[in-house]
C-alpha cells in the first residue's frame, strides 16, 4: 500500500448523515473478485440519474469541488459490511474520509486497504463544513504522525485517535502481511533464543 504520513489538499464535502455501504457502492456492483473498476460505480445512484446522465446537484458532479479528501455527515459507512464501498473510495481517488462518527466496520475495511478514516466531533465537522461552503479551494491537513486535522485559512485544528498497529501500517505502506514481514529478523532471533533453552522439568513433590 501508499505511504500516508502528511496530506494537505482540497477536500468533497458531502454533507448527509447516515450513508450506508449500498449507498457507497449498490449492491448490483458487488460481482467482481478484485478491486479495480469499483472507483467508476462508486454513489451509483447519487451521481447518475436513471437514464445515466450526471446529476448535477450531486456534489462529486460540481466542478468547484474536488480533492482526496471526502468530509461526510456523521455515521459514515453504516449498513452492511461489504469490504467494496473502502475499495470504491479508494479506487475513485480519496485517501481520507472525515465523520464525526463511523461505523466500526467499515472503519476497519478502510484501514485495511489503506483509507484513512478520520473521527472528528461534531463541531469540528461543522466547521468543515462552513470552511469548504465559503471556499471550495480550501485546505485541509491531516498529520497521521501528529494525529492531528487542520483546516488552514482558520488555524482551526482537532486531534483525531486510531489504533497504533493501524497506524504503523499507514505511515509505512504495510499490509498485514507486510507488517509480519518487517518482523522477520525478530522473529528469527526469537525463535534461535528460544531452540536454545534448556528444557528444565517441574519440580515434583
């Protein structure tokens, strides 16, 4: 996976409460095996009428607006567990989704495919959404090392939390399985200490 450290860049404010997973990416997409093409049918429903043409009104189809970051209403990602709707973020380009609350789930399958998913308070949610409203240019920061989210023309900033582990694989680009990997040598020195112990029975009385 990409590194994240630091990431300043524009951000989509979408600005609803309670966007399930069917919503994200509807369930009719959910066929295929691998990721790719997902970021094409991602808010299906949302960004295309039933003919197929853009909506308008939809905020992915505003040109003002655009950016790596999606700031969404509070309990993002409820619903069902589909692992597709952190692949159809991902696939169309986000690298961060800012909430003042998310489902546990989808935090977890956007954590493991290298989403960040950013928890702020409400107010802080507001202010986001006041900032992108007067400028669609804004900017927005997220230190990952500092844990912390900024919004720049303001100075306005919050400290975010996420798991430890999750964050060593962000900050180093490690899958789970990458994460093992880095382990080896010190696994390898354990397991050598470990064969060399003597086998010292329990006393018996």
């Amino acid at each position: 996976m990409e590194k994240f450290i630091t990431l300043i860049d524009t951000a989509v404010p979408l600005d609803a409460e309670n966007v399930d997973t069917d919503q994200i990416i509807p369930a009719r997409f959910l066929k295929a095996t691998d990721k790719s093409g997902f970021g094409e049918n991602l808010f299906r429903d949302w960004r295309f009428d039933k003919t197929g043409q853009p909506n308008e009104n939809f905020v992915l189809n505003q040109k003002k607006y655009s950016g790596s970051i999606l700031v969404a209403g509070n309990n993002f990602g409820c619903g069902s567990s589909r692992e597709h709707a952190a692949w159809a973020l991902k696939a169309y380009g986000f690298k961060v989704v800012v909430s003042s609350y998310f489902a546990d789930i989808f935090k977890g399958n956007a954590l493991n495919n290298g989403l960040l998913p950013v928890q702020v308070s409400p107010e802080f949610l507001h202010k986001l959404f006041s900032a992108l409203e007067q400028d669609a240019d804004e900017s927005i920061s997220i230190d990952l090392e500092e844990q912390k989210i900024s919004i720049k023309s303001t100075g306005d900033f919050e400290a975010f939390e996420i798991d430890p582990y999750k964050k060593t694989c962000l900050m180093n680009g490690y899958d789970d399985i990458d994460f093992l990997t880095s382990k080896l040598e010190t696994i390898k020195r354990f397991e050598k200490m470990r064969s060399g112990m003597e086998f010292v029975p329990e006393k018996t009385y």
